[in-house]
C-alpha cells in the first residue's frame, strides 16, 4: 500500500467498494464507517492499555483508567484485534453485532449509536472478512502523527455521499464549502452550534482550523442536532473519531418543533440547511418566539432557518449561512420582509455567491450568508461575487482549492479590519444600508458588484451563457412562485384562476 496518506484512502476505497457486491451504497456506507469507527476506538484501546503498562498497571479491564482520558473502554471480544481474528469464521456477522452491543453497554455516549445489522442474511459473509482484513493493517496514526483513520472516515463520507446522489447531500457538505464558512467565521474559543449538522462536517473542519492554528479542540465547545436517526448516529461517531467531545443530544430531533439545545447561545454557527424545504411544519410554529423578525413562510424553510440561527447567536455571535440564491431576492409570503428587517437590525455581515456544480445533491447555484451581532463595518454589507471561482475535478463536481479559499476568506477579513480592503468591480464592494434600501433590499451580489472591467482576452461564451442560465432560471422560479401566491390569494377571496 501507498505511503502517501491520500493514496491510502484511495485504495481503501476501492477495496472496499469492490467488496460490496449488490448492497445500496445508502446500506452499505454503514457496514464500512462502522468498521472504521470500531478500529479507531480499538487502536485509541491499544495505545492507552500500552501506556499503562509502561506506567507499571495491567489495566486492561479497568474501565475508569480509560474513560478518564476521553477514550472508549472496549471488553474483549469487542477489541478489533479479536474480530479479526475471527475474519475467517461463518459467525464473523454475529461476533460483530455483539462487539457492537458490547461497546454501547460499557459506553454510555455510544447507546443506540453503532450499526448492529453485520449478520443479516444479504450481507456476504466472506467479503465482511475481507473488509477486516483489510483494515486489520492500518493505523490510527502514521510516523508524523497524522490522524489516518479520522480522514479515511471523512474520505469515505464523501465517496458515499456521491454515490448516493442526491440523497448524499442530505448528510454531507462538500468540505471546500465547509472550510470556507471556518476561514471565514474563524473559531478559535467558544461554543460552535450546527442546528442541522448532518454527519457532522462542520465540526470536524473547526477542529482541524484550531489543529491548523496549534490550537486545542478543547477551546471550543460543540453543539449540534439532527433530525434524521441514522444520519445523527453518522455524525456522533464522525466527531468522536476525529476526538471531539460534542453535544449532539441525546437523539435525533426535528430543530424547528424539539430544540434540544433551547438555552444555548452560541459564539459560531455553522449550517447548511435543506434548501427551499417546502413541508416543515410552519402553520403550527406562528407565534415561535424565533420569528422577532417576521413570520417565515409554510411553504419555504429558508427564513426560518436563518431566523432560527439568528435567534440563537451570543452577543457577539457570529454565523455562516449555506442557501439557495432564491433567499437573496424572494419577495413572497413575507420573505422580503424578514430580509429587511434583519438588514435594518444591521446583522446581515456579508453575502458571497458561490459558482454551480459545487454540491452532489443540486445543481441549483447557492450563495453564504454570514450574520453578526458585533459587526466591525457597522451600517454596511459586503458582497463577493465568487461564481467564477474554482475548477471543475470531474465532468459535473466543481471543488473550491485552497488558494480560491484562501484569498475569499482574506477579502472579508480585510474588509473587517480595514486592512488595505478596496471595492473591485465584478467581485467585491462595501455597500451601505442605505444603498441597500434603494434597492428594494434585495441582496443579489451582481446588484452591487457590477461586471468585472473588459481586458483584451476574449470571455469564455460558454461560461458567459451558463451563468446568465442559470440566473434566468432563478428568475423564471421566483415567477412562478409568485404567481402561485396570487392565484392562492384570488381564490381565497372567491375569485380564482384557471
């Protein structure tokens, strides 16, 4: 196998998605990162066990020598080196399940969270063996201390999440995105909350930008909620492997109708919300006490996300925002007006539109949103047109690099600071609330930016087109559901539209 760490999971992954034969990638994803999660919390095990031993204990079955150190204390049979030694056996499905359930029962913060379905019929027995063996030889960490298995879990999210399309979507942030929103918002001390976190992505790219800064993770708390069973026990074993003490709730649970974190104010906000989800239950939240900026729509969720989100920052909170382009200029059922007066509050920060063929769930383009209760640039909005970033790395996934990242999240930070920030035409500019006002508070970024200055290269016609298509079908949305609304409203006064 490959020294480099990115070859590993490469060859990994094939391995292992080789191994899976008929199984839906949606089933099989949870045969896989539970594995990876078992060899994790085994390896973690074996180097404390090791540690005691030189300390002159034989601890192996004292649970509290492990638990004090955030570490999961593992019974025997559970450890990964007794699974495979068993790789070969007709019951390996079993030895497995009861691995599982031995694990929750002698770790509170793990019942109910690990796969126990490895000896169902369908489940070929023979690749299951394989897949341990396979795994029996990694490491929790190279020779540089490099956490190997917490990025093959991360790795095999992503490779899941765009073999399930769609659906993947629903459960994983494509991490340029993600570690765009952490450069931004910057994280480096307080409470750090995701009302719809997925696997949990967000946290796990906070912890790595406090790596990054030679920063503890223990400088941030975290807290998160999800509502989808199978999607919470994905992120509660993602943000242990990657050591992070989070708190998730003690299940999953809808945000808008059971805040399980109803007290918390917090210093960072991070979400990537369901875009434009239509049926959440918003004719039985009116009188919400989140909704001090206005009522948000049954048939949209955009502004009672961001409301939600709004109502749980901390006095100098500060957020980051993924939503659909629509949230930037929609007019209906009181949308507009929530946008305005979030604007008049002056909390709304900056806006940044992002290029298309980013996600794997949509293609539809989608801009961030940063909130903050102690802004620096009091009275005025930054806008960044960023469409234009990035680089296709297959024929239908754009990925943002490092350098793209780098010089967007330098452009707030210098606007912030008044640090040698200038308006640049086609892709920044500091706009006034006032200015805003004028336009309808309407907060499209090519409003405000204008078209960057002609050279003498010839602009890609192609590209050109793209972009002014999918504008256009932005638009011809908005219509639409403009027009819906009225025909809705006409009919309730008797006078309906065929």
């Amino acid at each position: 196998m490959s020294s480099n760490d990115n070859d590993i999971k490469k060859e990994l992954w094939a391995a292992s998605d080789k191994l899976r034969g008929n199984i839906d990638a949606s089933e099989y994803k949870h045969v896989i990162l539970g594995l990876v999660f078992l060899k994790y919390i085994s390896d973690k095990f074996e180097i404390r066990y090791n540690e005691l031993v030189k300390e002159g204990f034989d601890l192996q079955d004292e649970a509290e020598a492990y638990s004090e150190k955030n570490i999961f204390y593992l019974p025997e049979k559970s450890r990964f080196k007794y699974i495979a030694s068993k790789a070969r056996s007709d019951e390996i499905g079993s030895i497995i399940d009861n691995a599982m359930l031995e694990i929750e029962e002698s770790n509170k913060k793990l019942k109910d969270i690990l796969p126990k379905n490895y000896s169902r019929p369908e489940l070929d027995k023979r690749r299951l063996g394989e897949i341990i063996d396979l795994f029996s030889n990694i490491k929790i960490v190279n020779k540089n201390k490099k956490d190997i298995l917490g990025n093959v879990y991360e790795y095999f999210l992503s490779q899941f999440a765009t073999a399930e399309g769609k659906r993947g979507g629903e459960f994983y942030t494509p991490s340029p995105i993600v570690k765009l929103l952490v450069e931004i918002l910057e994280p480096y001390k307080g409470r750090v909350y995701d009302p719809c976190c997925g696997s949990g992505g967000m946290f796990v790219q906070s912890a790595k930008f406090l790596e990054a800064h030679s920063e503890s993770v223990n400088s941030i708390s975290v807290y998160g909620q999800e509502s989808n069973p199978t999607t919470w026990k994905l992120c509660n074993m993602n943000v242990a492997i990657h050591g992070i003490d989070g708190n998730l709730g003690d299940k999953n649970a809808d945000t808008f109708f059971e805040d399980l974190h109803s007290d918390l104010k917090a210093d960072y906000i991070l979400a990537n919300p369901p875009f434009n989800m239509s049926d959440w239950g918003g004719d039985a939240l009116k009188d919400d006490y989140r909704w001090k900026w206005g009522i948000p729509p049954a048939g949209n969720a955009n502004y009672a996300w961001l409301s939600h989100i709004a109502s749980k920052l901390s006095k100098k909170g500060k957020a980051g925002v993924v939503l659909a382009n629509g949230s930037l200029s929609t007019q209906t059922s009181g949308e507009g007006g929530i946008r305005e007066n979030m604007i008049k509050d002056d909390l709304i920060e900056c806006i940044i539109s992002l290029p298309t063929q980013l996600f794997i769930s949509t293609q539809i383009p989608v801009s961030l949103w940063f909130l903050n209760k102690d802004k620096k640039q009091k009275g005025n909005v930054l806008f960044i047109d960023a469409r234009n970033y990035g680089r296709m790395e297959s024929r239908v996934q754009r990925v943002l690099d490092d350098e793209d990242i780098e010089a967007i999240a330098k452009t707030v930070h210098n606007w912030q600071k008044g640090n040698g920030y200038k308006d640049i035409k086609g892709y920044c500019k500091s706009v006034s609330i006032d200015e805003i006002a004028k336009e309808d508070y309407i907060l499209t970024t090519g409003r405000y930016v204008g078209l960057e200055e002609e050279n003498n290269e010839e602009e890609d016609f192609n590209s050109k087109m793209k972009t002014l298509t999918e504008e256009l079908e932005e638009c011809f949305r908005e219509s639409r559901k403009l027009e819906k609304s009225i025909k809705d409203n006409l009919e309730e006064i008797g006078y309906g539209i065929k």
